[in-house]
C-alpha cells in the first residue's frame, strides 16, 4: 500500500484529536484513585515529572513512525524498516498495537456503560436519600444484570463505530472538534464549583502539597506507570494519528500541548472530586470505587447535588466516547490496508469488539466464578495484562525502533527539528525513557 491521502485539515485537529485519544478513563476514572491511594500531591508531583521524562520523548517516537510512514501502523513499521536496511518483521509490532487497543477498548465499552446507567439515574435523582450501603447494593446488582449491562455495552459502541466509519475528516474530526471543548467546559463548570464547597481548601492541600514522607518505591512505579497509561502510548493508535499529520506542524510543539491538555484534564477532575469528598468527609483513598460508589453518596448531600453529579457522569462518558473513537481508528486503518471498505472494516472490528466485552459484562454474573489467570475474571484480566504489560512491551518496542533502527535522517525530518534538537531527543530515548519503561514493565511484572 502506498501513502495514505488523508489528512486532518488543521493543526488543531490534530492535536484534539491526539488529545481525545489520550483523555478518557485514565484521567477521570483512573487518575483519581490512583492519587487518592498513593499520598495525593507526592503522586502527582511524580506523574507529571514523568510525562516530561518518559511520556513526551515516547510520544514524539510514535507519532514521528505514523508521520515518517504515512500509512497504517504495520505498513509504516514495515516501509521504515526496509528503509533502513533493518527486517520487516518490526510490522507485527502494528499488530500486536491493535491487540492491546482491542482488549482496552473491550472494556472501556463495558465502563463507558456504567457511566450512561448512571447518568440516567443521576438526572432523575435516583441516589438522593440513599445510604452508603445502598448505593454500593445497587451498583452491585447493576453489574450482575447481564440485560443491562450488554444494553448499555451495545449502546456505546453502535455510538462509537457510527462516527469512525464517517472517515477521519467527516467524523473523527467533527466530532472531536465538537466533544474536546465541550468536555474542557464541563471540567471548568465542575471545577468552578468545587470552588464553592467546604472541601476545597483541603482538597487543594491534598493535590498541591507534597509530604515528601509519602514517597516511596511503589509510589513512584505507579505514577511512572500512570504518566504512560493516561497519555494512550505503546499501541500505536498515535502512530496512526501522525499518519494524518499535516507537513507543516510542528511535532514537539504538539506533542507538548497535547500532554498539557492530558494533565490538565487529570487535575482539574481531581480538584472537582476530591473537593466533594473530603466536604463529605470521606475517604479520598478509596480505589476503583471512588468513582460509582462514593462520589454518588458525595454528591447527593450537596445542594443541587443530582444536577452535578449528571454534569460529572455526563463528562466521563464524553471522554470515554472521544478516546473509543480515536482508539478504534489505528484497528479500521489496517484492515483498510488489507482491502475492505471503511465502513465494513469499521463493521468487523464492532462485532469483535463487542464479542469481547460480552466477556467482561459476564464477568460479574454468569461468568463470576471463572478465572482465567490465578483468581481473575475476564474482567480482570483485561483491565490489567493490556494496559499494564502490552502497553509498556509496545512504548519499549517503539522507542527502540525510532531512537536505533529507523534511519537517522527520516526520524530528524519527521520530528522536525534541527541536529542538535535531534540529537537532544535522541539521548533522551535512549538512556531514560527506554530504562524507564523497561522498569514500569519489570515492576508491573513482578
């Protein structure tokens, strides 16, 4: 296949849409209990030093292969490879990229239908007047509602395959250019308000005020982790994305404002929820079920607490809407490369997808009691082995193939600066990225 013909039409587009593709769950659902349970400011201190060390050098490396290549993942893979004298086989390194967005996007579709269940019941004030214990009953007996639950799953991703077979100008682009404002209004909105609660002076001690006595080892592996997760690297859907990159932008300048926008989605969300529960008094290190558990029971005492509460669950479900796309698209590309239509490549990757997470929509009823690897569930499994071990294999392997096997000279054109900044970036992969994504690796590992 030679290069592809499509472009984003501007520098913006570009950048919402790698932007979309990063913010989702990791910023909204994920980055909260992540800070909640690992000493809030000492972990976010860290997660932003490690965006600048690792996220960003790994984040140009990807996109610089799409835009070098200006074909689907494997294509460009192999393309660059032959170039530079060096086996095409690095092409499967595209496949095993749409492996790991398959499995994540198997259950981003699963909690994309948590967040519309519990929008609905958010605008019609089903959690005012309800106990703690109540609202973890109910969540519990939502998720072992197969009917429901693969209701919503369906829902979601007919929404999500709808937009990516219009094409990357005719959908992607229009609808990120629609969605990532809005979902920046939203954040705003929520973050204004947080302003107004008795829980927001501690809550900004919580975020802004680092206790060094709170650092330790596993602290630091977890924010490294994080800063890799939530910028969506190591599964080459941004690989995908530089293949559309318009000749005249600038990498890093977009790269840098993309991780910006990343963090920034992250903090002001953190600053919103943790404002609500430390003004309910609640436990900020909660885990995963900060989200659907406690902020329910949080914000139903507010004055106005229902109307919020759909805002927060409205906004979740947006950015899992924008990043489901924006992920879809890298898998559409390369079965585009292997001769269908974008709209039946759009179709088969749907129905796979879907499949896939009918596995974790039964991971919490009919399918509870079996496990696949030790005591996990379907469920488990996914949300653990792609995002922690598929995604840092995939950034070490894409490093690896920018910073020593491409040719010199195609990276420093498609980077687009000069030698020394070459140079400068080069080093940076090489010695502290790459090591660094090796360890988030080994300690996920083990």
């Amino acid at each position: 296949m030679g290069e592809t013909l499509e472009r984003w039409s501007t520098r913006r587009a570009f950048i919402l849409a790698v932007t979309g593709a990063a913010v989702g769950l990791g910023n909204i659902w994920r980055f909260p209990y992540m800070t909640g349970e690992n000493g809030g400011a000492a972990f976010l201190v860290l997660y932003v030093a490690f965006v600048i060390t690792l996220g960003l050098p790994v984040m140009m490396a990807e996109i610089l292969i799409g835009r070098a290549g200006r074909r689907s993942p494997m294509q460009s893979l192999a393309h660059l490879a032959r170039e530079a004298g060096a086996t095409p086989h690095w092409r499967w390194l595209g496949l095993f990229g749409g492996i790991t967005v398959f499995f994540i996007l198997s259950f981003y579709s699963v909690v994309a239908g948590w967040s519309i269940e519990y929008l609905i019941d958010s605008a019609n004030g089903n959690f005012a007047g309800l106990s703690p214990q109540e609202v973890g009953a109910n969540f519990d007996a939502f998720l072992a509602d197969p009917l429901r639950m693969t209701f919503n799953h369906t829902l979601f991703l007919l929404l999500t395959m709808s937009v990516v077979a219009a094409g990357v100008s005719g959908g992607l682009e229009k609808l990120n250019n629609l969605l990532m404002p809005l979902l920046y209004l939203l954040l705003l909105i929520l973050a204004i308000y947080a302003t107004t609660t008795d829980g927001f002076g501690a809550a900004m001690a919580w975020l802004f005020k680092p206790d060094p006595s709170a650092i330790t080892g596993t602290v630091v592996l977890n924010a490294m982790g994080h800063a890799f997760f939530t910028l969506a690297l190591g599964a080459c859907a941004l690989m995908a994305y530089g293949a559309y990159m318009p000749e005249e932008q600038s990498l890093p300048r977009a790269v840098v404002a993309v991780a910006i926008l990343d963090v920034t989605v992250a903090l002001l969300a953190g600053i919103a929820i943790f404002s609500v529960v430390f003004s309910q008094g609640m436990d900020p290190g909660e885990g995963p079920g900060l989200m659907f558990v406690t902020l329910p029971i949080a914000f139903a005492q507010l004055p106005g607490g229902s109307l919020w509460l759909s805002i927060f669950f409205l906004l979740l479900l947006l950015a899992t809407w924008t990043s489901s796309i924006n992920l879809t698209e890298p898998m559409v590309a390369t079965l585009q490369d292997a001769g269908l239509k974008r709209g039946h490549a759009t179709a088969v990757i749907g129905a796979l997808v879907w499949a896939a997470g009918m596995l974790s929509v039964l991971s919490f009823s009919t399918m509870a009691e079996v496990h696949w690897i030790g005591e996990m569930n379907f469920f488990d499994l996914v949300t653990t082995v792609p995002t922690d071990i598929f995604l840092p294999v995939g950034g070490a392997l894409i490093a690896i193939f920018a910073a020593w096997v491409m040719s010199q000279e195609t990276a420093q054109q498609a980077l687009g600066v000069d030698a020394k900044g070459f140079r400068l970036w080069q080093s940076l992969v090489r010695y502290v990225s790459i090591p660094l994504v090796v360890i988030v690796l080994i300690s996920d590992l083990f």
